[in-house]
C-alpha cells in the first residue's frame, strides 16, 4: 500500500444490497464533519470508465469473462491513476463504490476467473493500492432480487446460482481479511445500516485524522 495521506474506503456488495446508496450517505457524513472528500464509482468515474461502463452493463453485449474482467481493471487503472490517488496524496478521504474485491467476487468467485491472476492484474491496475477499510453490505440473493425489481442491467440479470456464488466469494474475501473488511446486514432499516456505517468508519479514521487536521466526529 502507498504511503498516502488520505484513505480509501470502499463498499461492497451483491447487485441490490444498497452500497450506492450508502455509499452516499457516507460521503455526506464526511462532508458534514468538515472532512474533505471524495465519491467515487467502479466502474466509471472518468471519461474511458464511463464508456466502459457503459458497454460492461449492457445487455446487447456479451463480452467472454476475460474480456469482461481486463474492462474493468482498465476502468479502475484510469480512475485509480486520474481521481483517486491524486486525492489521496491530498489527505482527502475515497469513497469508493465498489473496488478490487468486486473483480474478485463477480469475476472470480462469481465467473470462475483465476483468483491469482485478478489479483495481480489488479496490483498492476491500482499501482498496489488497496482499500485502507471495506464496508462489505450483506444480503440474501433473494432479498436483493427483490429490492432491483424488473430493471436489470448485464450482471444483474445473470442467474441464481451466479449472485449466490458472488455473495459467498464477497463472505470468504471478509473471511480472509477482517481486519480490513466489516460485514454490515443489509437487511434492516437504511437509517440502522447507515449509522452502522458511520461508526465504523468513525473508529477506523479519528486517530489518523483528529490529531493531524483537528476533525472532531
């Protein structure tokens, strides 16, 4: 990880848990503290991520699982290189709407791609940044299909079986790592999980920041 002056947050979810929205809250809570911040989305964020995402969640296209996988880090190598460590080496706070562990749990765990090799690819992608903490928003396959309704872009209209596979991907990835990713029930009030939210990263950032800028949470 590079030694950066801000930090980087991420959340994480299947397709219909409420990260976005979340995500959004979050910002917002940051904003009011009068910490300085950032939103940002994977994939997109720049002019080639948006364009990426556009073909990426059409479903006119079905690119093979290794093209779909190399858009992606192409996407988060632009918006890595032009938004998001610029930002940090400001001292700002990222927040960002999906990250690395998204490649790993739909592409990987999700789609069969080699887990090794994601995590290389995203190693080059990033320059070697990886989230400081991961807000993993968990939620049954079910529910989630519930809250996205009819509408349905490319990935969230795959099968069944794939969004449970990528749920438990996302669950192993909090497994291995839980010093950096914090497992929130997606299922309960929007108000609880983002109060759930807040506290955890109120925890993980006020020794880093309060001594430094005067941030009082």
């Amino acid at each position: 990880m590079l030694n950066t002056r801000g930090l980087l947050v991420s959340l994480e979810g299947i397709d219909g848990c409420g990260k976005t929205t979340q995500a959004e809250e979050l910002r917002g809570k940051l904003a009011q503290n009068g910490i300085a911040c950032i939103l940002v989305r994977e994939p997109g964020g720049t002019a080639v991520g948006e364009n990426i995402r556009q073909i990426l969640l059409d479903n006119r296209y079905s690119p093979s699982l290794q093209a779909e996988m190399l858009l992606y880090m192409a996407a988060r190598s632009e918006l890595t290189e032009q938004v998001i460590l610029p930002a940090l080496f400001d001292g700002k706070i990222v927040v960002c709407d999906r990250f690395t562990d998204s490649t790993l749990a739909y592409q990987g765990y999700g789609g069969g791609a080699d887990l090794k090799f994601i995590r290389f690819l995203s190693r080059k992608a990033t320059g070697g940044i990886t989230p400081h903490l991961t807000i993993l928003l968990d939620l049954t396959v079910e529910k989630a299909a519930e809250r996205r309704g009819a509408s349905a872009d490319r990935m969230e209209s795959k099968d069944v079986c794939f969004h449970q596979r990528v749920r438990r991907g996302y669950l192993e990835i909090a497994r291995q790592e839980p010093l950096r990713v914090n497992i929130v029930d997606a299922s309960g009030a929007m108000e609880h999980q983002s109060e759930m939210i807040w506290q955890i990263v109120q925890k993980r950032i006020a020794g880093r920041f309060s001594a430094r800028s005067g941030y009082e949470f």
